[in-house]
C-alpha cells in the first residue's frame, strides 16, 4: 500500500460543486497520478492492435451472433440493418473508449447499503450515460440518413501515403477534441484545473454525466470500425433519417451493454471487504477515476493525432510494438 492511495488533502465540502468524481477528496501526490495515467495512455497507444480488435474480437462476436460473415453479407432491407446496428454495436464493446465509461461509474461501485441499494446507484448513473449517448447517436443518424453520401465516411478509398483522406481528417479532429476533453477532465477531477461542472453541479446535478455520455456517443461521428463503415454506408444508402437515427442509437447501446452488466454485478458481488478499502481512503476513488479517463484521454489523443500521422508516413515515426 503506497503512500499515494492512502494520504489525500480533504477539502472543505463546495456547495456548488458537482462532486459525482472527486467528492472533494484529492489525493496529496497528484503528480504521480498525471505521470502514470499519461504513462498508462502512451503505452497503451504503443501496444494497441487495431486489426486484433477490429479482426479477431470484433468480426468473431458479430459473425457467431448473425450466424454469417458480417462483412460480406449485405444488410437486406431497414429490419435486419436494425438487428445488425445493435450486433456491430456489441462486437465493439473492447474498444478503448470504454475505459472512460468504467472512469465515469467506478467511484459508485464502493458505495454502502444493501447489494440492491448499490446496485441501484450504478444504474441510474448508467441510464444518464445513456442518455447522453442517444441525443449525438439519433443526431448523427439522421444527419446520415439526410446527407450521409456526401460525407467524408462513406468514402471507401485507401489513404495514400504521405496523404491523409477526408475520412482519416474527420476521424483525427473527433478524437483528437474527444481525447483532448478526456484528459482535461481527469486533470479537473484531480483538482489541478478548473472543473467545468463545478457551478452547473448544483443545478443539474447530471450534467456531468450526460455529458460524458454525449462524448461517448460523439464516437460514432469518427469510428472507423469496420462494421460500422457498413452500417454507416447501409444508412446512408437509404436516406431515412428515422432508420439512421435508430440505427446509430442501437449501435451505441450495444457498445455499452457488456460493461454495463459487468459494472452492475461488480456492483451485486463486491464484497464487504473490497468496499471497505475503496472508502476507507476516499481518495482512491478520485485516483482511480481520475486514472481512468487520463489513460482513455491521452490514448485516444495520441492514437488518432499523432500515431495516424506516423502509420501514413506524414510525421517520421511513432514507437510500436512488434506485434501491431
């Protein structure tokens, strides 16, 4: 047990503060938490396997789920393009941007009470998530299905190198806003900068969370998962701006559903002993949040803006692991 997790600086409680991450409680080493979150979020850049991922993980779920090759088999009509978003939507649930989901949640897993009471208290943080998530999902949706040919994401054609698509540049400015506001969020739960829900906090109390989701959901607008290029062509292709709005709202669910189940029976199954050492130093739980979205953030950051460039040979090199 390090000195990092167990000495903090209580703060005086802030009526207008929206404490759903901090709780007022920083822990006194917070330089150690920067530099192992940037650390964790480098390394993770380093050793990320898009085409495990995508490949191995994502087309095996969604092919033994649709009983058929997901990739080649075209969507036939709005029904099966419904049961396909919500399968494409799942086959990418091991994806990095759900580091900062379990961020967002995993202070209310050592709560007290009953196991339903704790149970309770992660779902309904999960149903605002939820409801960030599906506002930009059905946006984007119908802004697919109006206008969705004409975008850079329908386009299909190689990047070449030294050269970045139109597709490649929607998918670095997202991600690079998307990271850039994750790891600035970990700073603010740590206390080293200013917290832009600390006055909104008292107001709408949610705020916090809706907004994360809405950040979530602001995936879907630079995802280059392959199923969802397929999704994303087949809504486009129908301009219908309701079955686009669908469509991507049941893509996003399906991405959350697995760490939601998960994170609900963490919630059932912890044992007295795991919560009494999440609350016995409040502070862990701000490190552990503040961890999570500073490895998310500085991850997607630096996967998408900087690692991109050097993968198209546009900046000289980016370490790699042997195995991507």
């Amino acid at each position: 047990m390090t000195q990092l997790d167990t000495q903090y600086v209580q703060q005086e409680p802030d009526p207008t503060r929206d404490t759903s991450i901090a709780d007022g409680h920083i822990p006194r080493r917070r330089g150690r938490v920067v530099l192992f979150g940037v650390l964790g979020g480098f390394l993770l850049t380093v050793g990320w396997s898009a085409s495990f991922v995508d490949s191995v993980i994502g087309d095996s779920v969604a092919n033994t789920v649709l009983g058929h090759d997901a990739k080649q088999t075209a969507i036939a009509g709005v029904g099966s393009g419904i049961v396909f978003a919500f399968v494409s939507g799942l086959a990418g649930t091991f994806t990095a941007c759900n580091i900062a989901v379990f961020g967002t949640v995993a202070p209310l897993i050592g709560g007290v009470g009953g196991r339903w009471h704790r149970v309770r208290a992660v779902l309904a943080p999960l149903l605002w998530l939820a409801a960030g998530m599906v506002v930009v999902s059905a946006a984007y949706g119908v802004v697919v299905g109006l206008v969705g040919t004409g975008m850079p994401q329908f386009d299909t054609a190689p990047s070449a190198p030294g050269e970045l698509s139109s597709r490649s540049v929607q998918s670095m400015a997202v991600f690079g806003v998307v990271g850039l506001t994750m790891t600035y969020l970990g700073l603010a739960s740590l206390g080293l900068v200013r917290d832009p829900f600390a006055r909104l906090g008292a107001r709408l109390p949610h705020a916090r969370l809706v907004f994360f989701g809405a950040l979530i959901g602001g995936f879907l607008i630079g995802r280059p998962f392959p199923l969802f290029r397929k999704l994303f062509r087949d809504a486009a292709e129908e301009h219908n701006p309701l079955y686009g709005a669908a469509a991507f709202v049941l893509q996003s669910l399906g991405n959350i559903l697995v760490l939601a189940v998960l994170l609900l029976l963490t919630a059932l199954l912890a044992g007295e002993r795991t919560r009494r050492w999440l609350t016995a130093a409040p502070a862990r739980l701000t490190v552990l949040s503040a961890s999570a979205l500073l490895v998310a953030g500085v991850f997607t950051f630096l996967y998408w803006d900087v690692r991109l460039l050097a993968m198209r040979e546009i900046i000289p090199w980016f370490p790699l692991a042997p195995w991507v």
